[in-house]
C-alpha cells in the first residue's frame, strides 16, 4: 500500500542546532507539503512544492527551508533551531492541487 | 478575523446524540471544503469533501452555507469512537488550503 512516513517521530534538541525532517512518499504524488501543529491553532503552511526542484514559501516559512530532488522526498530543515519551533510538523501529499492531503503520522519536536 | 473559524468546544455528547457543529470562512469567494477528523496525537484523516450545497456520507452530513459563509458538519447516533477533534478545511481560492482550530468531539455512554 501506498503511504508517507515522517522521521524521526519525536526529537530533542537544542536552540541554534541543525535540524532536519524526512519525508518520504510512495503515492507517486507530485505535490507535498509541510504543516506545523500548535495548540490554539490550526495547521499551518511552511513549506510546499508542485513537484521536483519546485519549492515554495507558505505562511510560516522563516527559519525553515526545503529541497526537491526527486518525486518521494521533501526534508525539511530547520537552520538555526529557536524554542517556537517547538511543535508537532505534519508532511502531506496530494495528487492534485486543493485536492485531499494524505498526513504523515507527525514529528514531534522539542527544542530547549 | 481568523480566515477560517471554529467553535473549540469541547463538545460532549452521549452515544446516540445528534451533534453538529460550524465552521466560519472569511473569504466569499471560496469554492471547495474539507472536513478532517484528527484523533489524539494521530494525523488528520479526510471525513469528507464539499463542492456544492452539500454532501452525505452515512451518519455524517455536511452542509455549506454560501450566503452566510460557513460550513456545518453533523453527526447523527454518535458512536464513542465519534471522539475526534473535527478540522475544518476551505479553499481560499489558488489552491491555498486554510485550517481551522478544529472543534473537539467528546462521545460518552
């Protein structure tokens, strides 16, 4: 079957460390997306792409950057890690745009 | 105002119980709606999608107000395992999906 998996599912780590996301689908899907989780409110938009080497800013993107070199991946990189990025990160995929999101099971990430 | 509103609860209601709840859109021009149901620290999983007056899917019914903006999901005999948080989901318009809080749903017997 067809799936999204995120890793790590849970991680610590520590202000201004390097941190990266993966996401890996086998849907064959050229859109996915990157959503971020906090209590009070809902998913909201950091990154996306319409397919390889395409990448583009959501409405939370500052502190956060993607890369597409192929259909299955799209990692997410937190480069100086800040204590309001701690959340719960959420990779999706659709198979067309404004279409159904299919969700990872969620990264939970803590940074102190 | 938030593009895209709903009702936090917690709603609690017994098994059985016909619940509805609402979800408030800022931008009239809005054309297709989602709802997802999220279980606790799960991912959010499609419920249903609405692209006209409304859609029906067993128990669920969901109904889209455009005169007044907002969409309403009901849930008739809920079951315990009804006990969700709801998100509400719109398209804005250019593809650009917006979500709501999400509503939670407490089912007891």
């Amino acid at each position: 079957d067809a799936e999204i998996t995120q890793s790590p599912r849970h991680k610590i780590t520590e202000t201004g460390r390097q941190v990266t996301l993966a996401c890996h689908q086998t849907w064959n899907h050229n859109n996915m997306f990157w959503y971020r989780q906090d209590l009070g409110h809902g998913l909201r938009l950091i990154h996306y792409s319409y397919g390889v080497q395409d990448t583009n800013k959501g409405e939370v993107s500052d502190g956060y950057s993607v890369s597409r070199s192929n259909t299955e991946d799209l990692p997410l990189t937190l480069e100086s890690a800040a204590s309001s990025q701690t959340s719960v990160y959420f990779c999706a995929s659709s198979d067309w745009v404004g279409g159904e999101l299919f969700f990872g099971e969620g990264s939970r990430l803590t940074v102190l | 105002r938030k593009e895209v509103e709903q009702d936090p609860g917690p709603f609690n209601v017994p098994e059985g119980a016909t619940v509805a709840f609402n979800c408030t859109y800022s931008n009239s021009a809005s054309q297709s709606f989602f709802w997802y149901r999220q279980d606790c620290r799960k991912e959010p999983k499609l419920l249903m999608s609405v692209y006209s007056s409304g859609n029906e899917d067993g128990r669920f019914t969901a109904q889209l107000n455009r005169a007044s903006q907002y969409i309403s999901l009901l849930i008739r005999d809920s079951k315990l395992s009804d006990s969700a948080t709801y998100l509400c989901v719109v398209n804005m318009g250019g593809n650009k999906l917006v979500f709501g809080a999400g509503t939670i749903l407490r089912v007891k017997s």
